[in-house]
C-alpha cells in the first residue's frame, strides 16, 4: 500500500497540464542550453553542414506544431464527448488520464515553444555559427521525435474514444483494483470479525472533515497511529463508501479492558488528539469514487455502460454481452476462496478491515443488467450464463451468491418475456445453479 502523500503525487503527475509543462521547459531548455555545446563543436564544421538552415526548419516547426496541437485538442476533446454519450461518464476519467494522448500532447507543445524560443534567441544574435549548428542538430533530433510521436498517434487515434477501447480501460483499471484487493484482502490490516464488530460499541468513533465518497485509505498511516494510542483500529467505510460528518470512518478500541472503561484518553491528551487526527487524515474524501481500492465501483461502472447499451434509445445489446463477459473474467479469481486471516503476513496487525461482500459484487454488476434487459432474450440468457460460470468456478459463497443473483433476475425477465420456450431456457439455467448449491 502507498502512502496518501505518494498517491497525491501520482495524480498530480497524472494531470495533463503536469506533463505538458515539464515538455515545455525542457524544449525552451533545449533551445536557450544549445549554447553551452558550441566549445565541442570544431570550427569549420557549421560552414560543411549548412547550419544557416536551422531558422527556416524552426519556421516550419513552429507553424505546423501549432496547427497539430490545435487539433490533437480537439480530437481529445471529441474523444471525452465520445466517452460520456456512448459509454459512462466515470469512464470519462480514464480517457482523461491516458497517458498516450497526454505525452503526444506534451511533445507538440514542447516542439513548438523549443522552435518559437529557437526563433527569437537567432534574431536576437544569441547563437553563434558553431551555436547555430548545436542547435540545427537538436533540430533534427526533434524532427525524429515528432516523427515518432505522429506515427503512435495515428494508430492510437483509431481507437481513443471508441466503445470498445473504453469498455476495455475500465476492466483492466477494475482488475488492477481486484489484484491489488487479493494480494492485499484486508488492505495490509485483518479481518474485521464478529468479535470486533462487538467491540466497536465499547470504541471511540472517528469521523471524517467532509462529506463525500472514501477514495483511498492509507494504512501504514492508521497502523501508526494505532500503535501509538496502543489501541485497535476498526475500520468501519471501505472506499467507495458514501459518508458523511455524522457517520463514523473508523472506531479505537483499547487493547484493554481497563483502558476501554477509562476510554483510550488513558495517555496524554494531546498525544490522543494527534493521533486519532491522523487516523482521520488517513482516509481520503473526494467527491467522486476512484477506481485504484474500489474493485466495486470499476464493476458498477461496467454495468452503468450495458444499462445504457440496452435502452431503447441505443439497443446495442451486443456491448451488454460483451461486458458479462469481461464480467466473468473479472470476478472468476475473487470467486474462488475467501482469503484467510494472516496477522503475521498483515503489515497492519493493529488494523480490522471489513471483508468484500460477493452478493454486493454480484449485484453491483449483474443487478442493473438483469433489470434494464429483462426483456432481451440474449441478454438474459448470457446474464444467466455468466452466473454460472462463477458459480462453477466459485466457492460455496460464490455459488449461494450467484443462485440468488440469478433468481432475482429469473423473476425480472419472466413477466418480460413472451414466449413460453424462452421463459423455459431461462429456468434450465437457474436451476443448473441450484443444483451446483444443493446438488441432489
């Protein structure tokens, strides 16, 4: 796990004005440094290479990086407009963050404030001839570079923007999340069991600055300040969350009894005040779910994306079946065994951290598909499918899961449906994961 400061860090560098600006300092560095060369440059050379070229080829490059970043914007700005009518508006954020389109971006900007630069410093006498040349052969250098860059943009502007291509940034940002979710179940703490769950009426609650969504947790921070109130942590919000200023994030247990009639203000006050403050820092609350802890919210955006596929303004049904199948892929791993709680392997043993439950899975996913194309045969009937797939790949909570999962959806589609063979389909399913529930 990272820390909050490290995680910040990693979305400012993931803002497209970050990296466009870095490009833009070192093209006016490369234009204004080029200087600093001419002692390795042999006199005579300048006058066998033609190096007076260089203004007309800056020239060149000024004007035509200014028109080609002009328009990349405005693809990219048809790319997001693409995303939020066709797909899902979340999904808008991943199309933001590709970093493609923002290093494609940065190097025409940066072309073109190194030709302007490069312009003004030769009319102004900054370059002498052996400077001209360092600066000619840095030219050709950004040539190739431009070169390159156009040549990945064009095959990357085939898909930026496209149902599919989007559809397919938001599985792998859900699968990392699971990934990250399976290596570390409880986040680097423990299990939140039955017994904690009791204990937490004995706790001190905690309770967030700000109403909004728990985007991040930074465990290494509560750990810490765990050990220093010699208390437990008992987290009570995973990310994805909703909270607000009168619901409790987390809760402080003593380790105690004693302590835990005394409350944990058993040590100095403001040491307490400190800690429990850093224990409340740690989660992060933004106003929007993020995808990095939250495998729920990359499969409720999935689903947000069929529902829209199946309506009747769209009726692409085939983009529903295509993401009950990226659904499968999905959950197939999280399906086979709940992870064990290991307090040696925790890097957080102060820390109890609520499981992910699989019927909220199976139902942040399968839920809105079922209910929006109850009506679609082929929807239903690959919806039915997908559960059981799960269901024979799963564990016996995955499959009492997709049993319930694929009852309610059997009780949507029936009074949808107007054919008796259709209806009969359906129930052959449903009743394949029965028996994998209670085999006979």
């Amino acid at each position: 796990m990272i820390s909050l400061w490290h995680r910040r860090l990693e979305k400012i560098a993931q803002l497209m004005w970050v990296r466009a600006a870095f490009f833009a300092v070192v093209g006016v560095a490369a234009a204004l440094l080029a200087v600093q060369l001419e002692p390795f440059v042999p006199e005579d050379l300048p006058a066998k290479l033609g190096s007076d070229a260089v203004h007309q080829i800056l020239n060149i490059l000024a004007s035509s990086m200014l028109a080609v970043t002009t328009f990349s914007l405005s693809v990219m700005v048809a790319s997001y407009a693409s995303a939020t009518n066709n797909v899902s508006p979340r999904a808008t954020r991943l199309v933001r963050e590709d970093p493609t389109t923002q290093n494609v971006l940065a190097v025409f900007l940066g072309s073109f404030l190194f030709s302007l630069v490069g312009i003004v410093a030769l009319n102004t006498g900054y370059y002498s001839d052996r400077g001209r040349f360092v600066l000619f052969i840095v030219s050709i250098g950004v040539i190739g570079i431009i070169v390159f860059t156009m040549l990945r943009w064009i095959d990357h502007l085939t898909r930026l923007g496209r149902v599919a291509e989007t559809i397919a940034r938001v599985e792998k940002a859900t699968l990392e999340a699971i990934e990250v979710r399976r290596k570390n179940p409880f986040l680097g703490g423990r299990r939140l069991d039955d017994a904690h769950r009791s204990a937490m009426k004995r706790g001190d609650p905690i309770y967030p600055s700000r109403i909004g969504y728990i985007a991040y947790i930074d465990m290494e921070s509560i750990g810490s300040a765990a050990k220093e109130l010699g208390a437990k942590v008992l987290v009570c919000a995973l990310p994805g969350t909703f909270v607000h200023t009168s619901r409790p994030i987390a809760m402080v247990v003593s380790d105690s009894l004693e302590a835990q009639e005394r409350g944990v203000a058993s040590g100095p006050k403001d040491e307490k005040k400190e800690a429990c403050d850093q224990v409340q820092n740690a989660f992060e609350v933004t106003d929007e779910r993020s995808f990095s802890q939250d495998p729920r919210f990359g499969l409720s955006v999935l689903a947000e994306i069929a529902t829209r596929a199946v309506s009747p303004a769209i009726n692409d049904a085939g983009t529903a079946i295509d993401v009950l199948g990226r659904a499968v892929r999905l959950l197939a791993p999280w399906v086979k065994g709940n992870p064990d709680d290991d307090a040696d392997a925790a890097s957080c043993p102060r820390v109890f951290v609520p499981e992910l439950n699989i019927d909220e899975m199976f139902g942040d996913v399968f839920s809105p598909i079922a209910r929006d194309g109850a009506k679609i045969f082929e929807v239903q009937i690959r919806l039915l499918k997908s559960l059981l797939a799960l269901a024979e790949l799963g564990d016996a909570p995955a499959r009492g899961a997709a049993l319930r999962c694929a009852q309610q959806a059997l009780e949507r589609s029936e009074p949808a449906m107007e054919l008796s063979h259709e209806k009969e389909q359906l129930r052959a399913i449903v009743e394949e994961i029965r028996q994998l529930v209670t085999p006979q």
